[in-house]
C-alpha cells in the first residue's frame, strides 16, 4: 500500500508538470505563468513553500522539545503575521509595482526601482550565496521517516525527491509548480490532521495528553506543568522564534514572488484568506503536535539522535496507512519548497548575473534554456550538499542552512517592503541593509561563541537582523542624498493609474 501511494503521487507530479509546458514558452510564463494565477493555486503555492520538512521535522521537534505546547504560538505567528499581513501589506503593491516595472524577480526589482544595476548584482550574489544551503537542508529530517516507513537508504531517498521534482519543474515551470503545489497542499492539511488526530489518541486523548504533559518533569525547570503552560519555558526565545519564521517571509524571495504572479485584486483577497487558514492548520499543527514530544521521552535519545528524531519517534507506532501518509506529507513539504526555491535561484542567476553581464543580448528562448540547464544545476548541487552531510555529518553545512533564512530576510525585507509604500528610500539605505544582514548572519556562523549571549543563536540574530533593517533604512535614507525625482515619480505612477469598477466593489460619490 505504502509503495502503491508513493508511484501514484509521483505519476500525477510527472503529468502534471508535462501537461503545463505550453505555459513554459519564454521567460514570462516558465518564471511567472504568465502572471495569471488564480488565489487557489497563488495561496497554496505561497504555503507550500513556506512550510517544508524542515518545520514537520525539524522545527516541530526541536521548539515543542523546547517549549512545549507553547510551541504553537510559532503556528498562530506564521499564520497571522507571515501569512495574513504578508498578503495584506505586500499582495497589492507588489503585483501592482513589479509588473510596471516589468520585473521578474526580485534584483530586478531593486535594479529597476532604484535605477541601479549594482543593487541588482547584490542581491543576485546574495541571494545565490545563501539559496542554494537552503536547498539541500530541505532533504533533512525524510532519511529517519524513509528508515522507517520503507527501510530505504537516505541516499536514494535524495536521488528520488531530486530527480522527480528537476522533471516537473523543468517541464513545466511555475505553472506546474503551483498545480503540483496545490495538490502538495491538499496532502499536508489532510496529513497533518490525521497524523495529530492518530498521535493524540495514542495517549488517550487531547485531555488526557495534555494532563501527561503537564505532570512532565525537567531538571533545569521548577515550575510545575511548564510544559503545558501559555507561554512555556523561556518567552523571550519563543518570541525570537516568532518573529524570524513569521516576519521572514517578507523578505524571502521565493515567498514575495508568488506576488508577482497572481491574477486580479479578487485573486489577492481570496489568496489572503486561503493562504491565512492553510498556514493556521499546517504550522499551528506541526508545533502544536510537536509540543507533546515530551511524553515520548522514554523513546527518544536527544543527546544521541538530536532533535530530528523526536516526530519520527511519536509517528513509529502508527498503523501502515497512516505512515505512508505521513511520508507523502514530508515529502510534499519539501518537494514543494526545494520546487520554489530553484525556480527562483536558477531566474535570479539567469536574468540578473549571467543576462548581458556576460551574455549581451540573450534571446528570449535562449534566457529559458539557461533557466532550465540551471535548476538541474541547483538541484544536483543541494542533492550533493544533502549527501555530504549525511554521509560525513558536516555540520557546517547544517549551520549554513539556519543562517541563510535570516541572511536573506534581514537583507531585503525592510528595503522591499520600505520601497513599495516610500519614495525616500536611497540606494544607500538598501546597501547598508544588504550589507548588514548578510555580514552579521555570516559572522553569526563564524564566530558565533564571541557574540552576545542573546545573539548566540542563529534565529535571535536573524531576528534582530529583520527588525534592525526596519530602523537602518529610513534612518539611512533621511542622511543621504534623496534618489531622483522623476525616477521615484515613474515608479509610482502605477498605484494612480485609474480602472473602473463595477459598484460591487466601490461605491461611487453621488452628487
């Protein structure tokens, strides 16, 4: 049955990524799908990207470890501020902007706004540097629920998830992506109810394991029933958690580029709406069903297996079917993420480094060829990179793939966001905070022990990073020379452009 599953879910992924070709003609379609997205697909797409193995395995063990059934307030914050105010703040103005801008992704962005084709070239280098450890941590977490479910060598479990999602995507490109990622999301809200439903009732209920977890006991706690608590063993962490997972999303360019695609102002309320509630069940579920790892304790060797045994352990003793789900779940997450990410790496060497840097006059059909001949690359080397740590238990690379969600998110969110609603935003002011997350996320890695204790941590300093982006760029752009009028003018001349709509949508003054 488990076998079974697995080759139907894959033949569908492979349908369909044959089947949207025709939306993968030139640059436009196979990056964007011809910006005409609708909200199901642009919803989930944004979700599905969002939420990989990486929090299913690793996230949701390691912070309900942590902090018990607090945890859960990492779901609500992805839900709430990475998912609703994302869509509210962001959605329009970047659909709005972009396309008059004609930009694809998000260096041409800065390049085009700000008139600067070296801010282009900082954020591709960024962008590439830190994209592609992003990519390989995204098989972490499938080789203990692989062992499990099938007795399948990690190794071949990469090459799989590899291979298949470098033949839907190359096919189809962001089209066959956003269907593939629809049906992706399907599997996750399915699965993750189940799987909490299946590991619950295991402990005899939702009361009754929230009672064990309250009588759970911990050495380097004192206050009975923390576990089971509001806030849990240590708030200010939690929220530094928060915060990077939810206002993250931002500034990561595989997330604000589902913007660029959707279709029309209804696309976008709807979209806010779906990709709001998807992120409420899968998040919310994924830390809330890891806040009751603890009552597994007797299971689990944290010292020995780290924190990513600690979901595999709670889902061992379900029945068959159950774990085959759960297996199409994690790899739907990531297959989903790693399907986004390279789309986005591979456009973003393309059109902002490769494109007339060092290629003058790239032809259209030859810019998607170089696409296409890219993802496999991207593909091949995080596959490698996943090889390499498990084969060698190289933990720098796994430090590597913690810093580079903060690295990105602290370099673009605050100038992206700042660049849609402010004309006073400088060049300078975007340097600066390129520059600052980037190099303090680096350093984070390098020198981590010579930090302050507070920013020891990769996700309180990707924390800080984000927040102190919001404070550098007005503060940068009010000290140095304002940009040129007539260039800011032009770029937001597009929110003034008039449309008519029908009175359903506004009402009209009458006079």
């Amino acid at each position: 049955m488990k076998v079974a599953l697995l080759v139907l879910y894959f033949a569908v992924l492979i349908a369909i990524g044959l089947y949207c070709r025709k939306h993968a003609t030139d640059v436009d379609g196979f990056v964007l799908g011809g910006r005409s997205v609708g909200p199901w697909l642009t919803a989930f797409a944004y979700g599905t990207s969002y939420f990989s193995a990486v929090v299913f395995v690793g996230y949701a063990g390691q912070f309900g470890w942590r902090y018990g059934i607090a945890a859960t307030w990492a779901g609500i914050g992805n839900a709430l501020i990475g998912s609703l105010m994302a869509w509210f703040i962001l959605g329009r103005r970047t659909r709005i902007m972009t396309r008059h801008l004609d930009t694809a992704t998000m260096p041409q962005f800065f390049e085009k706004r700000f008139g600067s084709p070296s801010l282009k070239i900082g954020a591709a280098i960024i962008i590439f540097i830190f994209m592609i450890p992003y990519t390989a941590s995204l098989y972490n977490g499938l080789s203990r629920l692989f062992g499990m479910a099938f007795s399948i060598d990690y190794s071949v479990c990469i090459l799989l998830m590899a291979v298949l999602t470098a033949v839907y995507v190359i096919a189809g490109g962001y089209m066959a992506t956003a269907i593939n990622d629809f049906i992706q999301g399907i599997v996750m809200l399915v699965g993750i109810s189940a799987v909490i439903l299946a590991v619950l009732e295991s402990k005899g209920g939702f009361i009754a394991a929230l009672d064990g977890l309250a009588r759970v006991t911990d050495e380097n706690y004192s206050t009975p029933g923390i576990f089971a608590s509001f806030f849990g063993t240590d708030p200010l962490n939690l929220l530094f958690v928060v915060i990077l997972t939810s206002l993250g999303t931002w500034g990561l360019p595989q997330m604000v580029q589902k913007f660029y695609a959707i279709k029309n102002e209804q696309a976008i309320q709807k979209g806010t709406v779906i990709s709001t509630l998807f992120a409420f069940v899968v998040a919310g579920g994924c830390y809330f069903l890891g806040g009751f790892g603890r009552l597994f304790s007797d299971q689990i060797d944290i010292a020995a297996n780290g924190y990513d045994s600690i979901i595999p352990t709670m889902l061992s003793g379900l029945s068959d079917g159950m774990i085959a789900l759960v297996v199409i779940l994690v790899l739907s997450a990531s297959m989903s993420t790693l399907s986004s990410l390279v789309i986005v790496s591979a456009s973003t060497l393309t059109l902002d480094l490769i494109k007339d840097n060092f290629i003058k006059n790239m032809s259209e059909p030859r810019q998607v060829l170089m696409i296409r001949g890219l993802i496999v690359v991207f593909i091949a080397i995080s596959a490698v990179l996943a090889l390499v740590q498990y084969k060698s238990s190289v933990n720098f690379i796994a430090q590597l793939m913690g810093v580079s969600w903060g690295a990105m998110a602290g370099a673009f969110l605050a100038p992206f966001m700042y660049s849609l609603y402010s004309k006073k935003v400088t060049t300078a002011a975007c340097w600066t905070c390129f520059l600052f997350g980037s190099i303090l996320m680096t350093a984070n890695m390098l020198i981590r022990p010579d930090f302050p204790a507070i920013m020891q941590s990769p996700i309180n300093s990707g924390a800080i990073a984000m927040l102190a982006g919001l404070i550098i760029v007005p503060l940068v752009s009010a000290i140095t020379p304002a940009p040129d009028k007539k260039l800011v003018d032009d770029a937001f001349a597009c929110y003034d452009e008039k449309i008519v709509v029908p009175l359903s949508t506004a009402l009209n003054s009458e006079k």
